[in-house]
C-alpha cells in the first residue's frame, strides 16, 4: 500500500482516516453532531467510505459490532460529545463482553473551552467519558494534541486486535481534527504484530491426552469463532474421535448435524450433552475456547470435571482455570494452537500410534426429534404456534449459508433448544454481556459485511420494541436482513422465570398488545404474518426472494410451554 506522503495540506483527520482504511474499515456507524462533525463530514467525503447513520447511538455500536463478527475485521462506530457518546456505553460492553474488536470515536469540547461550561463537555473533572469507557474498553483517552492522535490511534488499533479483541475509544477535541500535520503514515504491520506463539510441550501434552482418552469430548467455546478455527477443531475431532459440544455462545461453530454433535451444553442446552458432560463417564475434556462460565457451567458444576484430564484453551490466561481446575493449559490463538494440535495428532497416528476412543461402540447422539425437550410440541397443531413448532419448520427452509442471529430473551431460550444450525450456517447471540436489542440490530453490520449471505434474525417482541428504530437505518439503507419477531405480547423469559418460583406477576404483560407487523410496515418494510402451522416456510421464502429488509411476525402462545426447564438443569 502506497504510504501517504506527508505535505502541509495533511489534515488530522485525513491521516486518521488513512489508518482506518489500512484496517480494512469501509463503514463507519454513528450519529453526526456538532462536536465531532470535522470527523463525519471526512468520513462522508471520502469515496471508499459509507457513512451509515443509525437512529440512536447504541444502535450505531451494535451494527459495528455485527460488522467486526462477522468480518473479522476492525469496525468502527462514532457519536458526538456529552449524550452522543453516553448513548454509545451499552453496545460497546456488549463488544467488550464477547471480544468485538471496535473504535470507538466520540466528539468533545474544544480544547480552548473544555472545562469552561461549553455545551456537552465530558471533561476529566465533570462527566469523565473517559472515565466511563475504561472499564469497558481495552483502552480509553483522551487526544489532547493533533501530534499525539497518530500515537493514541496506533496504540488503540494494537490493543483492539492483538490478543483476546476488544474495543478500544478515543475521545477527541472537535478543533483537533482539521488541523494541519507534517507527520507519516505507518502501515498496520509496523505497529500492529502478528504472531502466534504456540507452547509445544503444552501441545504434546493435550495430543497425548486425547490420544489414549476412552471417552474424549470436546466442548467448542467462542473463542474458536473468534480466531476461525471451525476446521482445526472438525479436524481434530475426526482424528481422536471425540464427541463435541459446543457452549451456548458457540451454538453451530461445530455443525449440530455432524454425527460426532452433543448439541449445546449449558443453558437452553441438550440432553445428549447434559448426560455426556455430567455423566462421569468423561476421561478427557478439551474447552476450546470456553471460558466455562454461568451460562455453560451452571455455576461451575463439579460432575463437569472429567476423570483424567480437562484441558483448557484460551488466549486470554486469565479465563483458564476460573471455575474448574486444569490439567494441561493452552494459552494464545485458537487456530494456531489447534493447527499445530491437529498436526501433532496426525503425525503420531502416521507414526502407528492408535487413537483409543471407545465412542464408536456406543449409540450415536441422539438425533432429529430425539434431540429436543418435548419433542410432541414441535409437531403440534396448535394456534397460536407453539415456539418449537414453527422452529422445527424453518429447518427445512433455512439456507444452507444463512446467519442467523438472536437476541436475548424466551425467544433465545428456543433458538438454542430448538434450531439447529448446520454445517456452512452460523449462530451469533451476545450472551457475554446479554443486551436486549443486539440480536435485532447487530444484523444489519452483519449483513453490510457478508452481502453473500441471508441473515436473519430471530427475536422477541420487547427486544423489538426496545431497538427495532433501526429497521428504518435497514430500509434507508436497503440492508436485507430478515427479522422473524415471535410475539408473546410479554417479556416471556421473565414472566416464566417468575413462574417457576411460584409468581406470576401481571407487570411482565404488556396492558396493551404490541402488533409488530403494522409498526414495520409503518418503517417502510414489507410485513407477514405468521399466524398458523405451515405457514412460515412460505412467509421465509418470499421474504428471501426479495433481497431487502422484511419482517415476519409470528404469533405463539408464550404462556403454554414452560420455559423453566432450560433455565437450570
Ligand atoms: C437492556 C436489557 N434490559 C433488560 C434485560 C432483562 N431481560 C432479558 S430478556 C427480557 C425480556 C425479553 O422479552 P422479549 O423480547 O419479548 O422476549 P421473550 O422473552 O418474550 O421471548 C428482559 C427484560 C436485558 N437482558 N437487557
């Protein structure tokens, strides 16, 4: 790439927005405003570059947050000072959460008038925006000079992409951007490293393990999306033949129609899986990836701890060992760590060495409607839905390349439980920090990034009517997401979560029924209504073969079906 040549016409923000192309960034999501206008108006200027106005700043985050995960690339999203950038919080500890590698831009007060009363100021001694970034990103400042921005940006771009990612913010000085720099540019492999270091005797270790391991499983975390080592870990399976779960996060990273899939473990998770992981007949339990937390330990449950040997993989050192003890650690990147696992398995078996998993004399994991809680509910004729039944038959229309995201509710619960996700298909939920709103709005940077691919997403009716503004940003922009809203016309995870211990209060109901489809139409889209069994196969397929935004909307009986036993088990 051709390196700038520094002149005096240079401005800040041109020199800024030269690194950002380098990153490969070619969307930026955010709301203009008067203390970051030098930067938006630089960015809509710029050919190469979509400015994509979002109608509330945390929508902004989520789409950048949908763009980075599924590009795996740096994605940027920008508010102004004061409420501009406080709107931004919630999004930006979703990407924190989960390990989204995001720049953060916000706008501030002139240098000349910070601290003086200026309007939306969010200095040190006031609002410290700062202040609240931190512990939320892995790194926050303050540019307090055009000579030191090139500095802060390179440090944040460093931090945003090596290691476990994250988002990073700078904060900066409206006067700031538009000054004049006499500076260079650096390309990324210049300030930004890539390398992989991989602990050999670590690895021997894990491929000896699993090598003689009788009952070997694998338990496929989000850090294996994270690094894009689906193969490395379909690979290795294969080798040692292991039975392979996957967390709830991860649900689909190893293909759930694969012969050797447990399905989910942990939350909303499955029977074959529960009965494999806790069942004490485990030797050999290698966590790819998987921090073990709540969601997938149910509170670091001690039957997960196999008989001989729980290896544990991850590129952060301070997620290993949280909530089960270790035998052998594996700490750096995913993919070149299994790589080189993969390599050493297969290297021995070339050698003679002979795997010695007893699974093949087993019965396979269960499959097809063996696999689900309450499988007479899938087939139900009810109406309204059940929630398995119309999952049950978006099966047999979901593309083979689809992506499908959800969001954080009942609804989640189901999509867990009851969709499967095959191989070329992927899942995405941000359960790290577990925001309402993300499954409906991540989608739409997602669908920016792969325009090749169906994304659709899977919600329910309050995380619509909390953040769905944002399919008015999909229309404008004719971003084709497909939204699916099941509508219970309440907060259905909360209602049955009460249920369970005995209460039902009347507050987690709405007084008045929400009705998605005419408020969707109302934002320009094209509607459905699902409403009886049968008919969404029908609804999905139009709504494909239009190639824009669109929602369904499917009506189901919330109260009928108990959500409780996927709470806990
Ligand atoms: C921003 C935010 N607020 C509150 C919650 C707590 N919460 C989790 S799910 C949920 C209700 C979701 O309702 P809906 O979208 O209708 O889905 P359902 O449970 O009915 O399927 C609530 C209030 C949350 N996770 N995030």
């Amino acid at each position: 790439m051709a390196v700038p040549t520094a002149s005096a016409e240079t401005r800040a923000v041109d020199v800024f927005l030269q690194y950002l192309r380098a990153e490969g960034v070619r969307h930026v999501f955010g709301i203009p405003g008067g203390l970051s206008y030098p930067f938006f108006e630089a960015v809509e200027r710029a050919a190469d570059l979509e400015l994509v106005v979002a109608k509330h700043e945390q929508g902004a985050a989520f789409m950048a947050d949908g763009y980075a995960r599924q590009s795996g690339r740096l994605a940027v999203c920008a508010g102004t000072g004061g409420p501009g950038s406080t709107n931004l919080l919630t999004g930006v500890a979703c990407a924190y959460a989960d390990g989204v590698p995001l720049l953060v831009v916000t706008g501030q007060a002139a240098r000349d008038a910070l601290g003086t009363g200026a309007a939306r100021e969010t200095p040190r001694e006031d609002i410290d925006i700062v202040a609240m970034f931190a512990p939320i990103t892995k790194y926050s400042a303050m540019v307090t000079s055009p000579e030191t921005l090139s500095h802060h940006l390179r440090r944040a771009l460093r931090r945003a992409l090596t290691g476990r990612p994250g988002p990073v913010h700078l904060n900066v000085p409206v006067d700031l951007w538009e000054r004049r720099l006499g500076e260079t540019w650096y390309a990324p492999r210049t300030y930004r490293p890539v390398t992989h270091a991989v602990d050999r005797a670590s690895v021997a270790a894990a491929g000896d393990a699993l090598l003689d391991a009788q009952r070997p499983v694998l338990l496929v975390g989000a850090g294996v999306a994270i690094a894009r080592a689906h193969d490395e870990v379909r690979a290795l399976a294969a080798l040692v033949d292991a039975r392979v779960a996957t967390t709830p996060r991860a649900k689909g990273v190893f293909p759930e129609d694969d012969p050797r899939s447990l399905g989910v473990f942990g939350i909303a998770g499955h029977v074959a899986a529960r009965e494999t992981l806790l069942g004490g007949r485990v030797d050999v339990l290698a966590a790819l990836g998987a921090s073990l937390d709540e969601t997938t330990t149910f509170d670091g449950n001690s039957a997960l701890q196999p008989a001989r040997s729980l290896i544990q993989l991850d590129i952060d050192p301070d997620r290993i060992g949280r909530t089960n003890p270790v035998d052998v650690a594996l700490v750096g990147d995913a993919r070149a760590i299994l790589g080189e696992l993969v390599t050493y398995v297969r290297h021995a078996i070339e050698r003679g060495r002979a795997p010695r998993s007893q699974w093949a004399a087993e019965p396979p994991p269960p499959r097809g409607d063996a696999r689900y809680e309450d499988p007479a509910l899938r087939s139900s004729d009810a109406v309204p839905l059940t929630p398995q039944r119309w999952r049950a038959e978006l099966r047999e229309v979901l593309p083979e390349n689809a992506v499908v995201y959800s969001d954080i509710g009942g609804h989640m619960l189901f999509n867990l439980h009851h969709l499967e996700v095959r191989a070329g298909q992927s899942f995405v939920l941000n359960l790290g920090f577990g925001s309402m709103g993300h499954g409906t709005v991540a989608p739409i940077g997602a669908a920016l990034a792969a325009p090749d691919r169906p994304v659709i997403a899977i919600v329910g009716d309050a995380c619509f009517t909390m953040n769905g503004m944002e399919l008015l940003t999909a229309a404008e922009y004719d971003v084709p997401v497909i939204w699916i809203v099941e509508n219970d016309y309440m907060h259905g995870v909360t209602w049955h979560g009460r249920a369970a211990i005995g209460s039902c209060p009347e507050s987690f109901r709405y007084r008045r029924r929400v009705d998605i489809a005419p408020l969707a139409a109302a934002m320009g889209l094209p509607v459905s209504l699902v409403g009886r069994p049968g008919t969404i196969k029908r609804a999905l397929a139009e709504a494909l073969a239009r190639k824009g935004p669109s929602v369904i909307e499917v009506l189901v009986d919330g109260r009928s079906c108990s959500l409780a036993g996927f709470i806990r088990r």
